[in-house]
C-alpha cells in the first residue's frame, strides 16, 4: 500500500508528535508498504529550526526506508497567539505543492497530523483526486488548545474557529485520535461515530522494562545520589503550567531530601530559569533535553514523575511523556479534572498514578508525597504499559481499521 503521512512535526524532534509519527512511518516501511512523509525540519520544542536542517529551502531524502520531503516554514522565537497561526499558515502554504506533487505517484492513504488543520484542504483535495482514503489523525486539539487555554481570545473568531474545525472533522473518511475523551470530544464536534478510529500513542514497552536507576546519568544532570528525585521531562511551553512546579520547590525547600529536576526545552523555559534564580531556589535543576537511548534510563531514575497541565488541557492534548512513564513502572503526579480521559485512567486503574486538581500547589505537593509512598516499580502501570501501550499491536491495529 502507498501511504503518505503528512504534518508539520517529524522526526528527528524527541518529543511529542515528531517522535511518534516518525515511529509510525518507520514501523509502516517494515512492513513492506511503501512510505512518503511531507513534514518541516525539526523545530521543536526549542522553536528554533536545528542548525543541521538550517538554511535550506526545499530537501527531499530517504530517511530510514522513508521518502521524507521537509518544507521551509516561519518558526517564531517567541511564539504568541499570532505568531503560532502565523506558523500554522506558513507551513500549509510551503507544503502545498509537494502535497500536489503527490498525485503522480497516487497515494493509497493519506493521512495528515493535526496539528495544523490549516493543511486540511491540501490532504482532502490529494486524497479525492487519487480516489485515496483520507484519515485525520489527532495529536492536539489546536483550537480547543489556544482558545481553552486563554492563548488565543475573541467571540467572534472563536465562533468561525470552531465552526470550520467541526466541516474539516466531517469532511475526512476517518478521524483518529490518542484518547478516549479526545473521541468523546470529536463526537460533539459531530463526527459520525462509524468513523471515529481509537489510536493512542504507545511506548516501544520492551526497551522499558527492568530497567535500573542511573546514578551516573543523574551524577551528570548535577543530583546528589541521596536525593529523591521529583521529575519533570519533556516540552516547556504554556500548556504546562510549570510555574506550580516552581512554587512547589519554592515551598519544599526545607525537605533536604527532595530535588527537582526539569528536563527539556520549550518556548517557557527561560521564563521558568529567570523565576528559578530569582526565588534562589536551591533544590530545583534544569537540563537540557537527554538524547532518546538515555531516556529508559532517565525514567527509570526519578522516585517521582510531574505530568503536569494547566486546567483545559487534558482532553484538548494528551502528555506523550505517560506512555514511556508507565512502560518503565513510575510513580507519577498527573493534574486532571475527574472527568477527562487521565482521570477516567486513573478511575479505572486504581494505583496506575496520583491525579489531582490541576493549577493547585497545595493539590501538588500532597500529590508528590502519596507518589512516593508508592512502591517501585509501579506493577499496575507496567501491566497497563505491556497491555494497551506495545507499539506494534497499536500500529497493527490501526492499519487494519482504517
């Protein structure tokens, strides 16, 4: 089968979507379909293009068994409300003509990985011409995301936002997406459920199992061997709300045993350092992002995990980090109303993780002192990783379905 896989985040980029849909499309070629990418150079999360990617305009290469053709876009250093659909834009119109290229060679499937939805009309337009079966598959709500989470405002744009996201949702064959709320939220926006398709992220389960904390690793990050360690690892944007993590360290400053390390890069990250030193803040470090073979080894070392989102956030996106969290059996702090896909989780399985009220210092720091009490490893993450998460049975799944 011919298969294109189209979207803005690819891999090299370690986190979030980048990596799973790399994994994805590298998975697709080993099982002998033959596999086109038209995505960005990595950006992300430091948003800024890499410098081995720099300075080139259109590239096209294989790139693990994948034909990967990467478009220029407008990367902004500090992205606003603007800049961030400004970015969405640019990217859609540079890699409209690639997409169209496509029709020479008549995809199968074409699949296009929200974000941005501003490429909709390219991939339903490539997917009619060739008589291809169009999937949307849904890494974040993009505009549930900037208007729930006050990053973008306004009634009446809101009100086009959200009518336009509801006409793209219906007009693809299928639309897949990473949660169970994430579904229930595409069945408001008035997806018929024939087509709704249940596809989470996983975890590669096998590289995480047994493995042992890393006291030289944690030696390098700068974390004493007697500490106990409170971990946050992934993107630093404003999704997170990791100004509570601050305040938390700010409070828990007497407790000499605890430190907290936050690993990663993102738009928010200099605003997070600049409050760090103010405050002086003695038991809190930042790293930078660790490279992908070290990553089993960097969970495997924190006696507690911070999931951390602002309040709105955890139905429009769902943390990517979990899956490798469980997968290595952590005990983890994940903020959560009761009512969305990560507390339904937490619900179901009881003692798979610590949910509390999101935006609340106090809810953290409670919550930080039930995870350590748990013992590890977490035996009902694991089980959970090893049922639900195993990257080939998901992907074997999906293709079957769609």
């Amino acid at each position: 089968m011919k298969i294109l896989v189209y979207g803005i985040n690819y891999s090299p980029e370690l986190t979030g979507i980048g990596k799973y849909s790399g994994e994805m499309t590298r998975w697709f070629a080993k099982q002998d379909h033959e596999v086109r990418v038209v995505s960005a150079p990595p950006y992300y999360p430091d948003w800024k293009v890499w410098s081995a990617f720099s300075g080139r305009r259109y590239d096209t290469r294989m790139e693990d068994g994948v034909r990967v053709t990467r478009c220029p876009l407008y990367v902004p250093e500090k992205p606003s409300a603007l800049k961030r659909m400004l970015h969405l834009a640019s990217f859609s119109v540079s890699s409209s003509l690639p997409v169209f290229a496509q029709l020479r060679w008549r995809p199968d499937l074409v699949i296009l990985v929200v974000p941005t939805l501003f490429c909709s009309p390219q991939a339903l337009l490539l997917a009619k011409l060739c008589g291809a079966k169009s999937v949307l598959h849904i890494q974040d709500y993009e505009v549930d995301a900037l208007f729930g989470l006050g990053i973008a405002k306004g009634g009446r744009l809101k009100r086009f936002a959200f009518a336009a996201e509801r006409a793209i949702l219906r007009a693809f064959d299928r639309v897949s997406t990473i949660s169970s709320g994430m579904l229930q939220r595409a069945r408001l926006k008035g997806v018929d459920e024939e087509r709704l398709r249940f596809f989470p992220n996983w975890s590669e389960t096998e590289r995480f199992q047994g493995v042992a904390r890393d006291a030289g690793l944690l030696s390098r990050l700068g974390v004493a061997p007697d500490k106990r360690v409170l971990l946050y690892s992934g993107n630093i944007g404003e999704k997170q709300g990791l100004e509570t993590v601050i305040a938390a360290a700010e409070r828990l400053q007497d407790r000499q045993e605890l430190q907290f390390l936050i690993v990663g890069e993102g738009a928010g990250k200099a605003r997070l350092v600049e409050m760090a030193q103010r405050k002086r803040l003695t038991n809190l470090l930042f790293a930078p992002l660790q490279p992908y073979e070290d990553l089993p080894a960097l969970l495997a070392s924190a006696d507690c995990h911070l999931v951390i989102q602002k309040r709105g956030a955890a139905d429009a996106v769902l943390p990517s980090k979990l899956t490798n969290i469980l997968a290595v059996g952590g005990n983890a702090v994940i903020t959560a109303d009761s009512g969305t896909s990560l507390g339904l989780l937490c619900e179901e399985y009881l003692g798979i993780a610590v949910r509390i009220e999101p935006e609340s210092v106090e809810a953290l720091i409670e919550g930080i002192d039930r995870a350590l009490s748990m013992p590890l490893p977490n035996k009902v993450a694991i089980d959970y990783a090893c049922e639900f998460l195993e990257k080939a049975r998901i992907l074997s799944r999906f293709l079957a379905e769609i």
